[in-house]
C-alpha cells in the first residue's frame, strides 16, 4: 500500500467509498450473524431510524453487498442477508472492532 | 459481534467515528509507509485540498492517531508519522483495501 491512492484503483478509496457514513459498517456488522428481519436489525441498531435503515440498506443493495428476499405473507415480510461479497468483509470489520474496542467511548 | 451495537460500546461504532468520512482512512493509508510531509502526504492524496488535509491531520492528532513533529526551520517544515494507535489499524486497513480492490472502480 505504498503507492498513492487514486481514486480509480485504491482499494482502500473503492471500499470507503461504499462504506461511508456513521451507519453503513454498523448495518453490515448486524448482518454478520446471519439473515435478520428489518425489525430485528432496526432494534440491534441503537438511535438507527427506520428512514436511515432503509435507506441503508438499499444503498448496499445497490453495491451488491446485502439480499434482500421478500415473503409474500399479510402483512409483507422482508428478510435481509449478507451476499458473499459482504460477508467478504467480515475479516476487516473483525479487525475494525478490535481496534474500536481498545479505544475510549 | 453477535450482540447489539450500543454507542458507547460497540467497537466497531467506536472506530467508524474515528475514522468517518471520505479522507480520514486514505490519509492514514498514507502514513502507513512511515513519516511523510505535509506536501509528500498531499501529493499521494488524489484530489485532496490543502485545507481538508490540515483538518484531517488535526483531527487525527486530536484522537491519538497522528503525531506532529515541527522543525524550527526557515521555512517551518512539519512532519507527520502514525502514532502506536495508528499503526494498530494496519491489518483492518489491509483487509479493507484487499476487499475494496476486488470492487469495480
């Protein structure tokens, strides 16, 4: 990672670049664990709003990096997932979390 | 990371506050070689202004993160290297920029 970063080909500006923003990181974390209801995401999210949420998590839609299956049932259910390419990223939140955790609140 | 993510203790919303933003993450991935200066530092930061570099050079020094070095020199040179603090984030960096070079541009 020596070389200057240039928009274009640095890896580390391609992945801020979709994961900016004080929630984008903590929606995919809450997906870590596995497929989670809108409703079970939302109360795992502290202060998160339910705009903010959706918003979210059609932005990483968009990128390819959460699945989104809906169940035809009275009222609609939605349940979201990881694809590979966000749980691609669990080893660098592993490793984000361990830094945030030696850090003061 | 199975349990809720609370402010005040969730290491990953503790890192992300830290590290918010476009630029925060690319000018520590431009420390990570060793000291550089200021102009040094601008010139690998594709695109970045001279007063957004100064603001998030200050802000990584107000958090622990970077350390400034002046020399008393005609004119003032500063340097600037990662603190221990700062350094730690080199594997989450690492995983970040292998997962984000795997993006399209």
């Amino acid at each position: 990672m020596e070389d200057p970063c240039v928009e274009e080909t640095c890896g580390v500006a391609k992945a801020v670049r979709v994961l900016d923003g004080k929630w984008t990181v903590r929606v995919i974390r809450g997906l870590l664990g596995g497929t989670r209801r809108f409703s079970e995401l939302r109360s795992s999210l502290e202060g998160i709003s339910p705009k903010t949420l959706t918003d979210r998590l059609r932005a990483l839609e968009r990128h390819g990096l959460v699945h989104r299956e809906l169940y035809a049932e009275v009222p609609p259910r939605a349940e979201y997932s990881l694809t590979a390419r966000g749980r691609d990223l669990a080893p660098a939140l592993v490793a984000l979390a361990a830094w945030g955790d030696k850090l003061d609140a």
